[in-house]
C-alpha cells in the first residue's frame, strides 16, 4: 500500500462525503442559523461533525448490513423524525411571523445545553442521515478493500469537519444581515419551510 493509493481512497471519500453533506437539510439548516447568530457555533459544529464521524465509522465497520436487516429501525427513526421536524419547522415559521421573536439577542439567549440536543436531535432523529453514512458510504467504502476502506472513512470524517466548520463559522462573516428584522424573518421561514418539507419527503417516500 503505496501514498498515492491511500490519497486516492482519502479523497475519494472526502469527496464522495462532501457530495452526500452538501445538500440543503435539517442539520445544514441548523448550523447555518446558528452561524448566522454566532451562538454555539462550535458545540454545534463538534456534535454535527462527531455524529457524522461515530456513522461513518459505523457504516465502514458493516453496521450498516444490520440496519438493512432491521426495516423496522428505519421506520422508527422515520416517523420519530417526521415529528420532531415538522414540530421545529412549525416554530420556526410562527418565530417568522411574530414580531417579538424576530430579535436576534432573544434568539441568542437560548443555552448551549438547549441547542447542543437540538442539533444531536436534528442528527439522530434523521433517518436519511442513517441512509448515507451507514448504507452508503459503508457501501462504497467496502469496495475500497479491507486495507483502504479506513482511509476512505478518514476522508469521509474529514469532509464532514470541513464543511460544517465551513458553514457555521463562515455564515458568521454576515451576521450584520440579522440586524434587519426582515432579513430575520426571511431567514426562520426558509428554516420552517426546509424543516416542513423534510418531515412531508419522509413522510410520504418509501426509504
């Protein structure tokens, strides 16, 4: 196993990560808002990061093979998370339209403790988070082969640090935007309407 072979199977997976991370959802939602405020950034981050990271690993290490055995652990998880999304996107929507919640200092105020289960919550609660990490990066992490499917895991890990530090510490950069309570009450409604639209996709789609 020479370096070239172990940074093509770390890029490999921190690319095959990335294109999985980037897309618009709940967790990205979450950090985005939470960047945007410049509150618990970093605990948001390292919960968003690690949970991806415990997946990944789990899903190289075959864990994901027993969740595929388990349909009924997926339904759980699915309608667990249909719950939870649909309750946060409804608040995040009366947030948007009630004047007195569109203060970026009261949506600050909220505690580390509070918004750390939030995040940990938008994670675990998703089950497609589940779907990429176990099912499909353990998947084309075994066809890495037994010697390089951990390096594939490492840029896995990796892409999913990068991208939510990314996020959540640049998002900072244009925290003058919330300043504007119009810009505040554009922001939770996009929130709501992602949450919403999660909750109807798992809702109403097959896994």
């Amino acid at each position: 196993m020479d370096v070239t072979t172990t940074a093509v199977a770390t890029a490999t997976g921190l690319l095959t990560g990335l294109g999985l991370i980037v897309a618009i959802g709940a967790q990205n939602a979450f950090v985005l808002r939470q960047g945007l405020l410049r509150r618990h950034v970093g605990p948001v981050v390292a919960v968003c990061a690690a949970s991806d990271a415990v997946l990944i690993v789990a899903g190289v290490a075959g864990i994901g093979t027993l969740v595929a055995l388990a349909p009924v652990v997926v339904d759980v998880l699915r309608w667990g998370g249909v719950a939870f999304l649909t309750a946060y996107g409804l608040l995040a929507l009366r947030r948007a339209v009630r004047p007195a919640a569109l203060d970026p200092a009261a949506a600050a105020g909220r505690g580390v403790g509070r918004t750390v289960a939030t995040a940990a919550a938008l994670t675990w609660l998703n089950p497609h988070v589940y779907l990429d990490t176990l099912l499909m990066l353990g998947s084309v992490a075994q066809q890495e082969g037994p010697g390089l499917r951990w390096w594939f895991a490492g840029g896995a890990v990796l892409a999913s640090l990068l991208w939510f530090t990314g996020l959540g510490y640049g998002a900072g950069r244009a925290h003058r935007l919330l300043e504007r309570p119009g810009t505040w009450r554009v922001l939770e409604t996009l929130v709501g309407i992602v949450m919403l639209a999660i909750a109807a996709r798992l809702a109403l789609q097959p896994l």
